[in-house]
C-alpha cells in the first residue's frame, strides 16, 4: 500500500529523531545533519508518488537520505586512525578548549562522565576510517537493525555485496581497535575514556567502569567488537 501525501508528517515524525542520529553518524557534523534531514523531507514529498511499497516506508527514507548524504563532503571525508589523539593534543594545548570541556560538562544536570557515551563516540570516529559504503553497511546492521535485504535496497547492491561489505567492515574495526585500543590490546595508545573521566571527576573510577563496560583483552576480537555494539545499543541517541 502507498503512503498517501497525508500521512507523510506523521511517518516521518515516527523516524526523525533515529535518521538525524544515523545522518549525525555519517558526517560527525549536527549542522550537517539537520541539513541533511530536512533536504530528505523535501525529497520524500517530492517522490511520495514513486514509492511503491516495495519496501517499508522507513527502507525507502533511508534509502533516500542515504543517497543525499553520500554527495555531502563531510559524509565523504575519511578520517586518519590518529584523530582522536590529534583532537586530544589540541585539547590538552589549548585552555579555551579545556575550559568549553569541563563547561559542558559542567553544566550536565548529573556531572558523571559515563565511559559507554565515550565508546559510542569513538565508534563515530572509528567508523569514518573505513570506505564509505563499509561505514554505511556496518552502522545500518549494528546500530539501526536494518536486515541485509533492506541495507541491499537502501545502497542499490545486491545482498552477496551487503553481506562482503559488512564482513569486510567488521574485520577492518577489529583490525583497528586492537591498534588503537588500550582496553583490549596492551599495545594500545587509546585510553582517552579513562583519562577524561579522571580529568573531569574527583571520584578517579575509571577501572572500575571499564570493568563492567565487559571489554577484555583475554576475550578474541569479534566478541569485544560485539560488546561494543551492545553497549552503544544501550544508549538511545547520539544527538
């Protein structure tokens, strides 16, 4: 059944706020997203006649935007497996910006720096080393649920080339956090969620936080990737 012009307001409504954090995921940029969101809602209006119910209206909308995100420059930009210790640098260089980090921290109703908000973002960063369509693929299976035929039809691929891209994905994130990662790996250079949580608290209880976060170096790489998944799915948004 086709979704008729009136109802789009309120089927967009229903997926808004999980399409801005998926175009947030992509780009890293807010401004970005909100542009993107609102570009795909002129789309979706536009081609609301073409759409055949093929798929779930959420498929087709992700789909949609997926397409205009793919043309934005920040979405396309890959980020080096340094950034976060380069942002860390600049940080720690900078007063100003220590300050706008212990402000807006500051100013949370509960000032408790939680270690998994800091793995959901790293995931944002990690995530942009790998191509584009990887990216993609991985974040729409792990983190929106979306099945491989639905992730086929959102990129136009077939699912044997949605099943390699996310294989291939996987593989590169574990290669890449066993690199960076000193929870997970003792050659790590990574620890950037136990030190801001000790810079920015009195109470120092990073290890006991890392603890339960469940990562390991005793357990193999595809598990601990798991476990970051199942720890950025606890949190509800990224915005």
């Amino acid at each position: 059944m086709q979704t008729k012009k009136s109802n789009i307001e309120t089927e967009f409504m229903a997926i808004q706020e999980q399409l801005e954090s998926y175009l947030y995921r992509l780009s890293a940029n807010r401004e970005d997203a909100k542009d993107l969101l609102q570009d795909t809602y002129i789309k979706i209006k536009q081609k609301v006649d073409t759409f055949q119910g093929k798929s779930s209206f959420k498929t087709w909308v992700f789909a949609i935007a997926t397409n205009l995100a793919k043309d934005n420059q920040r979405v396309k930009n890959r980020w080096k497996l340094e950034v976060q210790d380069e942002c860390k640098n600049a940080s720690f260089s900078t007063p100003s910006y220590q300050q706008r980090i212990i402000g807006s921290f500051q100013n949370q109703t509960e000032q408790q720096f939680e270690i998994v908000e800091h793995i959901n973002y790293c995931f944002t960063c990690i995530a942009k080393n790998l191509n584009l369509e990887q990216q993609i693929a991985i974040i729409l299976k792990e983190i929106y649920h979306f099945k491989r035929k639905e992730i086929a039809k959102i990129l136009d691929k077939t699912e044997g080339i949605i099943k390699h891209l996310l294989f291939d994905g996987r593989k590169e994130l574990q290669v890449r956090y066993e690199k960076r990662c000193a929870l997970i790996n003792k050659e790590g250079v990574c620890c950037q969620c136990a030190e801001l949580n000790d810079f920015l608290q009195d109470t120092l209880d990073s290890e006991s936080k890392l603890r339960a976060t469940g990562l390991s170096q005793t357990k193999d790489a595809e598990t601990n990737l798991d476990i970051r998944f199942a720890l950025i799915n606890q949190i509800k948004s990224i915005l």
